[in-house]
C-alpha cells in the first residue's frame, strides 16, 4: 500500500472511532511515527492457519472491535446469501481468557443479531471444542471463537467455523475473506445493544446442560468408555494446570467421570487471567510453560502434568521417568505416538478392529506413525498444516457413513482427536486418555517414558524436531519470502547433506490445496520441511531423522539442525544487510 493510503486510513481512523476508545489515545501517540503506522496500516487481516490472528490494538492489521465488527458484517453478508430470507438462521459464539475476548465476543454478537441472524452465545470462557460441539448440537449455520490459542498475551483471534463444526478451509475462507474486504469498516456495519437483543430473544445464552453432554460423549470415546474390563491403575498422580484458561472448568470434570480423583490442579492457574502473569507464553509447547506445575509435581511426586493452553484445545505433558526421577517434556509427536500406540493396542486386544481403519494427520507430523499404522493395516491420510483439514476428512467419512474408521487425528503442535463429537482437536479428549494410557502402564509396571523407549526399539529411532524464527512485524513478511524463494532455488544445498527430492507443496501436491510449503527429502531417511507460519511472522521448521540407536539419531539430528540454522541466519543477515 502506498505510504499516502496508509496516511489516509490513519487519519480515517481517527475521526471515525469513538474518542473514548483505548486505541484512539493508542493511534494519537503513534501520529509522528511512520514506521508504528505503516505496520499497522499497510495491510489488513486475512484468514490463516485458523482464521483471523493478530496482536490487539488500532489499525486494519491489528486485532480490535472494529477489525472484528468489520469481520463479522461481511460473514453475515454471505450467510444471508447463502440461506433463504424467510429461513431461521442461528450462529454459536464463545471465548476464551484473553484481554478483550468477551467484549470482541458481545461486539461479533451485536453485529449477527442486527442482521436477522439468531445468535447462541456462552455467559462464560469456553474450551474451543465445545464451541465446534455447540455448532453441531445447536443445529447453528456457523461458529466463532474469540481466542488466539497459544499465542502471547498481547495476541487475539476470531475462528470461524462451518456447520459442520470444522474451522473453514480454504474455499469458503476465500469467500468470506472476499465479503469482509467489501464492508466499509465504519459505515457498512450494522449493530444492536447486547443487552436489548438479550431481552428481545436475538441473542440467547447457551445451557449449561450441554457442557454436561459435551462431556457424556467425550467419555465415550476414553478406553474404558468403550470397552469392558480395561485394567487401569486409577489412583495415579495427576497434576494439571490450564494456564489461566478455559480448561478449568471442563478438564477436572472429565478426569473425575473416569474414575481419576488423585488430580492436584496448579491453584495459581486456575484464575482466568488475560494477563497470563505465571506464564507470559501460555504454550503448552514450551518449557517455560510447566514451571509453576512442575513444582507441584516434585511435591506431591506426580506420574504426570498435563498443560491445557487458554483455549483449551491443545494439551502438553510431562511425565515422570522412574530411572532419573525426573520429569520429562514430552513433545506433540511423541504423544501422538504414545496415544495412538495405545489405541491400537486396545483395539486389537478387544478384536473390533475396523476394516480399512483410518489414522489422519498433519504432513509436519512424525513419519514413525505411520510404521505402527502398518503393523495394525491402518490409512494413513496426511493433510496441510491446520486441524480444519483433518476436521474435513472426518466429515467427508461422516457423509459415507464410515465413522468407524476413524481411529484417531492428530498434528504435532499438540493438537489430538479420536472421536466424532468435534470437528475439531480436543485437550479434553486428549487429557482424558493420557491419563487412561498412564494408568494402563503403571497397572503393567512401566511409564510413559519407558514405553516411548519400547516403540522406538520396535519401529525405529525416529527423532523429530521443530524450529522457528521470529522476525518483527514491519519486515516479518519479506524475510519469510527470501528465505522460502531461496530454499526454492534449483541450486539450494545444505552443507554436508545431499537432497534426492524436493516437493512444492505450492503446486499443489497429492491432491492438497496449494501451501507455502518445501518438502526436502535427505539421503539416509532425513527429512526437513520449511513453511511460513500461518498466524505469526515466523518461519517454522520441521527436521526429522532416523538412527541406528538413540544416540545415532540424536548425533543425525544435531548435525542437521545446526547446519540449517547456519542457512536461516545467513539468509537473514543478508536480508538485514540489503
């Protein structure tokens, strides 16, 4: 955008929104710096990985009632066009913990309502999965979260979802996206009082019954739930925190309905807290993230921690390895393996295993996977970065009536699912077997460590790493662009490694939408892959290797990683420098 648009915007901006609005004290301290308004008017929000993701604040490229109301107006626009006039039509809404994702939550509201479109709002923070249950329960047309999942405090988001309770994918996110650009940001909004459209029936708030329901089916997706005589050890230590988020309300409780009543939550985390003041990155991905639980942990000598982050859909854990007394941070495939190992092993013990039984997951996810699918004859369907697409794959089976042979969903950014309930990944889910799976092992003698040491002696010495790098704002979007053109270069070599295979995956590959996504097949098993990420200006790395032992892929995997981040900050360096 040219830097006089950019001036213009800002100054539309401040003659349009309310003068008592935090951000318009925001945007008059930021009058006399260019660089401040450039980054947040240079461009507008789009729909990523999981809908709309931005730090909160004024400007088009930022997070705020008005961005949000924008939003709204235009997804409104296509439901009205898409549905009969005379037809009843009804959105869910919910929200998370963050600063200001009530309020966003009222505003997106206020907007359906005063476009004839019956809203079914929660009157507290709810999990992420409850929303995508809620949409399938309510009969609604659609479904937004007010969240940025696992995001800084600073972050918010806006998460649409279909009818079907999946997060929109590619083609309908066009559609909207294309309607959101045609609404006026100031003048093209309608909007009524959240109050009056309580008492006029327009906006109705959600029964808490159905977060009861929500929980039944849950439950009948755990081991125990479906199956008789499945020998757990239910007096296991479990320490869990929800990091100040949504999980509070939800995780104990299905816990509890499984028989685990020795669960010791993090008290300081209970407290729904935007601010995030015990974990300013509420990752459960990161380290940093488990050191309040951890100390309870060590106290109460747990077997496990479980993390839910403010959304409640992604779930971490530590568990304790006996040997070393010390806890140990599994990552997002390792779990997937432990569980799906797990549900395989249940199954196959019960003898119900289902014909052309199906494994889904992401294309970034551990490849050792798809070894034990091959023990049990399960698919394996790799899909893009994104749980939406997974949720897609779930549908289309519901539409052929071949549920059953969905086993189990996952991507290694935590994000797990084995049941039909959802559309999307679900920490309660996820917690609840977690918990069924260390039980099981200690009722045998063993931990979750130990049997991750198992599978790896069984199916190889798979090690998978991820890596990112985060650049600012202002020039987050043309790094990202050098480095992925440069990996794209016919003449592109790692150091010390020889590449038989490079897939584009922005051609489209298999059958997938087009993503800006590399492929790099290694000699010897290796693999990286090199995206952009969809909701932040990162660039995000997946390694993976194979060894002869523990040790072995460790060495391949250092060696490796090393010599690609050697590349990745040349590449910046020569970025900065031009």
């Amino acid at each position: 955008m040219e830097i006089y648009h950019i001036t213009d915007m800002y100054e539309k901006w401040i003659k349009h929104i309310d003068k008592n609005s935090p951000i318009y004290d925001e945007l008059i301290n930021v009058k006399n710096l260019q660089d401040e308004i450039e980054e947040r008017f240079a461009s507008s929000l789009s729909f990523g990985t999981s809908g709309l993701r931005a730090k909160m604040g004024g400007g088009t490229a930022r997070i705020n009632e008005y961005t949000i109301r924008q939003a709204t107006q235009g997804i409104a626009n296509v439901l009205n066009d898409i549905m009969a006039i005379d037809a009843e039509k009804y959105i869910a809404i919910a929200y998370d913990s963050r600063k200001n994702s009530e309020l966003y939550a009222k505003k997106t509201a206020e907007v359906f309502a005063a476009n004839n479109i019956g809203v079914y709002i929660f009157d507290k923070l709810m999990p992420t999965p409850v929303l995508s249950y809620a949409v399938r329960e309510l009969g609604a047309m659609a479904g937004i979260v007010i969240t940025a999942s696992h995001n800084p405090q600073d972050y918010n988001g806006y998460k649409v979802y279909d009818n079907k309770g999946c997060q929109i994918t590619d083609k309908l996110a066009n559609v909207y996206h294309d309607a959101i650009r045609e609404v006026d940001i100031f003048n093209d909004v309608k909007s009524v009082d959240f109050k009056e459209a309580i008492s006029n029936g327009k906006i109705r708030y959600i029964e808490h019954k159905l977060v009861d329901k929500f929980i039944d089916d849950v439950y009948e997706y755990s081991m125990s739930g479906r199956y008789e005589n499945i020998d757990l050890d239910n007096d296991i230590k479990i320490v869990y925190t929800p990091l100040h988020g949504s999980g509070r309300d939800v995780v104990p409780k299905i816990f509890s309905k499984c028989g685990f009543d020795n669960v010791i939550n993090v008290e300081e985390q209970l407290e729904t807290n935007g601010e995030f003041v015990t974990c300013p990155v509420p990752n459960p991905e990161e380290n940093e993230a488990f050191r309040l639980a951890l100390q309870y942990a060590r106290e109460n000598d747990a077997d496990i921690v479980v993390a839910t982050d403010p959304d409640s859909d992604r779930m971490g854990v530590c568990a304790k390895d006996e040997i070393t007394g010390e806890y140990l941070h599994l990552t997002g495939n390792e779990v997937g393996i432990l569980l799906f190992d797990f549900i395989c092993q249940i199954i196959n013990e019960k003898g119900v295993f289902p014909d052309n039984g199906v494994l889904i997951k992401s294309i970034v996810s551990t490849c050792l996977v798809n070894k034990i699918a091959d023990k049990y004859n399960v698919n394996v369907i790799d899909v893009l970065i994104g749980f939406k697409y997974i949720g897609e794959i779930i549908s289309n089976l519901e539409e052929r009536n071949e549920l059953d042979r969905f086993l189990f969903g996952f991507e290694e950014s935590l994000g797990y699912l084995g049941g039909s309930y959802a559309r999307d990944k679900d920490a309660t889910y996820a917690s609840m077997m977690l918990a069924e799976m260390t039980g099981y092992y200690k009722k045998r003698g063993i931990t979750l460590v130990d049997r991750l040491v198992e599978i790896k002696r069984e199916y190889g010495y798979v090690v998978d790493k991820s890596i990112s790098y985060q650049f600012d704002e202002l020039n987050g979007d043309k790094i990202r662009k050098a480095i992925m053109s440069r990996v794209r270069e016919r003449g592109f070599f790692i150091d010390g490694f020889e590449i038989i295979e490079k897939v584009d995956y922005s051609d489209g590959i298999n059958g997938l939408p087009v993503s800006d996504l590399l492929k790099l097949f290694l000699l010897g098993e290796q693999s990286i892959i090199i995206r952009p990420s969809g909701t932040e200006p990162k660039i995000k790395i997946y390694i993976s290797v194979i060894g002869d032992d523990a040790a072995n892929a460790q060495s391949k995997m250092d060696k490796l990683e090393q010599s690609i981040r050697v590349i990745i900050e040349n590449i910046v360096e020569e970025f900065n420098v031009k």
